[in-house]
C-alpha cells in the first residue's frame, strides 16, 4: 500500500512576516476597515498587507 503524496507544508506565517505594525485608529474606523476586508472576503492583515505594498512599493536597489 502506497501512502498519499503529501504537499509540503507551508511556510509558518511567523516566516513569511516577522514584523508586527501597530496603529491607533477610531472605532468608527476600525468597524469600516473589518467591514471592508469581510465584503471582499479577506482577512484585516491580508488587505491591509496587500494595501501597505501598492502603497509602499519596492524601489529598486533597496534590501528587504
């Protein structure tokens, strides 16, 4: 008997993204910016990260 092809894990979150941003914003913020990330059926982190990076792009040359 063959055991199943398992894929291999994925990398721990902890990896791919060490830093941790923390921010101040209202309440009435906070609820519009979950209130985004559910309609688009994405978690905060994920839109804010995807966000941040079309804000903030890589400029050539710099290190990461």
């Amino acid at each position: 008997m063959k055991a199943p092809d398992i894929p291999p894990a994925a990398p721990a979150r902890a990896d791919v993204f060490s830093a941790r941003l923390t921010i101040d914003v209202t309440p009435e913020l906070r609820g519009r910016i979950k209130l985004a990330a559910f309609r688009r059926s994405v978690t905060v982190a994920d839109m804010l990260r995807e966000l941040l990076a079309r804000e903030f792009p890589q400029s050539p040359g710099d290190e990461r």
